[in-house]
C-alpha cells in the first residue's frame, strides 16, 4: 500500500485540523496547518546528487521502476554506487524525520524536504545524522554501505522519494504497481542536468 511515510503525515494533517475545529477558542485557526502545507510547496529544491563525488553515470537510469525486483517487487528508487564510506549528503535542505536501523534499508535515514516530499536514504554504512536534525543541500547525513538486503551486493546508497500529496499526472496504468508511480517520485528527474 501507500508508504507508511504518507499515512503518518495525513494522520498529522487531519489531527491537528481536527483539534483546531474540534476546540471553539482554536477554531478561528484552522487553515493554519493549510498554509503550512502551502508554504512547503513552495520552498524551492535545489537538488543535488546524494553522494559525494558521484556523477550521473553512478546509477543506471532505467533502474526506477525496474520489475521484477525481489520482494519489492518494483524498485522504487535508484541504486547510487559508490566505494563503502563514501559521505551520503542530503539531496535537499530538509529536516530528519527518522532514522531506523533493521529491515530491507538497513540504516537508514528519512528526510523532510521541500514540496512535503520524503527523502529516504538507504543501506547506509553510518548514520551521521538525527532526528530533528535541520540538514542543508550537500549536509553530510551518513556513509555508503551495504546493509539491510545490499548484504553481499556492491555498496549502494538507494535512494527514494515519497510525496504524500499525489500527483495524478504520473499514474502508470502499463506499469506493475503503476498507480503507485503517483506517490514514488524519480530522483533521476532532477538529479540530471
Ligand atoms: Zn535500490
């Protein structure tokens, strides 16, 4: 299903509405958390490549949405590669929003950036990172490893972005999961001059 990134935040949303309606001194505030939500649309990107020294030749293009992909079934992301400690840098200014260690990812971290898009970052050797932390475009967040399942595969930052407003322009009905393609934005398309 949607991530569970994109549940969390529309949890937030509508609670924080719901407590502005639900409360008569507050009421009078509740487009609050919507003109929060309309400034973050337009922070601007600025985004760069998320490990250091790469180029757009460190991840195979058509690698978005490659089917068949494991257990994921369709990978969601691009696979950067890069020697293990390599410094991974937030794509984009943003905020932590968890950093986890254990399952597919491995260490990994999420960032809130710009646009309300998620940023994950992925299979991470360290976590030079918190949660909370502000971070720039270009802010040291961690390494490249190989852990989660990268286990025994070359040393990769897979990177991914998650928008929970969806964008119904990239719904794909020829793809495996293609409606998914509306909450799974391609990194590739901006990271490419
Ligand atoms: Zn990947």
């Amino acid at each position: 299903m949607i991530t569970n990134t994109t549940k969390r935040f529309w949890v937030v949303l509508l609670t924080s509405v719901g407590f502005l309606l639900r409360n008569p001194a507050f009421r009078k505030w509740f487009w609050i958390p919507f003109a929060i939500v309309g400034i973050g649309f337009l922070l601007p990107q600025n985004m760069v490549i998320p490990v250091q020294g790469a180029t757009t030749k460190s991840w195979d293009d058509h690698s978005f949405w490659a089917y068949p992909w494991g257990t994921s079934i369709t990978h969601k992301g691009i696979d950067i590669f890069a020697d293990k400690g390599t410094p991974v840098v937030a794509a984009t200014k943003g905020i932590v929003v968890y950093i986890h260690e254990g399952g597919k990812g491995g260490k990994s971290v999420m960032v809130l950036g710009p646009k309300w898009r998620f940023h994950y970052y992925a299979h991470l050797d360290e976590i030079d990172t918190f949660p909370l932390a502000p971070v720039g475009s270009g802010s040291v967040i961690g390494t490249v490893g190989d852990t989660g399942n990268a286990k025994g595969k070359p040393p990769h930052l897979h990177y991914a972005i998650t928008t929970p407003f969806p964008y119904i322009n990239l719904k794909d009905n020829k793809a495996v999961h293609g409606w998914k393609k509306m909450f799974y934005l391609d990194p590739d398309t901006w990271l490419r001059p």
